[in-house]
C-alpha cells in the first residue's frame, strides 16, 4: 500500500511539473495538484485500496481537461484565470452564494469518498463496467461544453458577482446563444458522467443531488443578474433556456 502510494504521488508530482513546463504558473499548478491530492484521498481512502481502475480513469479524466483548460486560459485569458484561481468567497458575492459554495463543496467531497466505499469497499451497488466508457463521454462533453464557455466569456468567474471593476457586460456569443448558463450544463454532465466510470449507481443519486443544487443556483443567479447587469433582462427574453436548449 505505501509502494503503490509512492507511485501515486510520483504521478500527481509529475502532473505538477508538466503543468508549470506548459506555461502554468507554479501558484496555480500548485493548487491544482493540492486539489488532485484532496480528490485521489478521499477516492482511494473510501475505496481502501489503490487496486481501482476506474478511481485512476476519473482523476485522469477528470484533471486532464482542468489542465489543458488551464493552459488554454494562461496563454489566451489570463485575467480570467487569476480570477478563477481567486478564493470562493468575496466582497459582492451574495450571502446565498457563499452558502450555496460551502454546501455543494461539502457534498461534492463526501460524495467523491462515498462512491469509493460504494464502488470497492463495501460494493453497496454494481454498475456494468462498459458503463465507464459512456461515463467517459459524457465526462469529457461536459468539460468540451465548459471550455467553449470558458472561452466566449472572460466574465465566467467561480462565483456570483457583478463584475464592476472588470466592466462586465452581457456575453452572447458561442454557447451563449443556446443557453444562458452553458457551464452550468457542462459541469452538470461531469457529475452525470463520474459515477458511471466510478462504477457506483448510488453515486447517481449523489451527481443528481448536485445537479439540483445547482439549478437552484441558476435560479438566483439569473434574479442577481437581471437585477444588477444592464442588458441581461433582454438577453434572457431572447435566449429563453437556462441550462437544456428547448427544455429549461
């Protein structure tokens, strides 16, 4: 177990140094592989073993778009990169933010050790294993949606503000113009897409759960808006679709 440990550590070190060799800053490939190390123990401490193909496939599918994302933002972006890399809470944000953050956070970890234990150490569900391909799909189309995003809208900060001090206005190009929230969407189909190569049905319960918190905060966010950003309120009466084209 300390060798196989050894050997997961070397992997996530040598994720650091190709992160800052692509151009990253080490402050933000430190948080990054600070983050992989949150993720891979609370994975691989609820599974109890390293011996879990899928746990690997998921930190692989799910850091190597962060990093190529980060990459993208560095070199094209580099002022929503810094804002992105800031602290999830700050001044102007919402006091329903700040505890929609710290819930959804809170979930989002104890659901990552809870899918371990499913899936491997007490096998409470079973899930196909061809099952993680699909997963895979939806994954990597959820992290596809979030970079078109990323890239339309230099205002697509981690929380939710109006960005006076940046001039915000309404972004309606890319993605935004089949739906107001698309990172929303994309990030949605990442928490779809983890428990299907994680192997654990009861997961799907925890990503739906997610998911509502989630549209709640579409929601609100949209009311903050249309309050607080000029031109939003026409926007939304033209594109009509918060998060699914021709549904909702």
């Amino acid at each position: 177990m300390a060798e196989s440990s050894s050997v997961a550590i070397d992997h996530i070190k040598f994720v650091f140094q190709a992160t800052v060799m692509l151009g990253v800053s080490p402050k933000i490939a430190g948080e990054i592989t600070i983050f992989a190390l949150l993720l891979f123990a609370l994975l691989f401490g609820g599974a109890g073993t390293l011996e879990w193909s899928g746990g690997w496939v998921f930190l692989a599918l799910f850091f190597g778009p962060v990093v190529l994302i980060t990459v993208d933002l560095t070199r094209r972006d580099p002022a929503l990169l810094r804002e992105r890399a800031r602290l999830p809470f700050q001044a102007g944000q919402p006091v329903w933010d700040r505890a929609l953050t710290m819930v959804l956070g809170a979930v989002f970890l104890a659901w990552l050790a809870f899918m371990g234990a499913d899936a491997v150490r007490f096998g409470w569900s079973r899930l196909p294993v061809w099952l993680r391909l699909i997963g895979s799909v939806v994954m990597l189309t959820g992290y596809w949606i979030i970079h078109l995003a990323l890239r339309a809208n230099t205002f697509a900060v981690c929380v939710v503000k109006i960005q006076t001090d940046r001039a915000q206005y309404v972004v309606q190009e890319g993605p935004y113009t089949v739906v107001r929230h698309p990172m929303y969407a994309g990030a949605i189909l990442v928490f779809f897409g983890a428990p299907l190569i994680l192997g654990s049905a009861w997961g799907l319960v925890g990503g739906m759960a997610i998911s509502a918190g989630i549209v709640v905060r579409t929601i609100l966010e949209d009311h903050a808006l249309r309050a607080g950003l000029e031109g939003y309120s026409e926007y939304a009466r033209r594109v009509s679709k918060r998060i699914l084209p021709g549904v909702w």
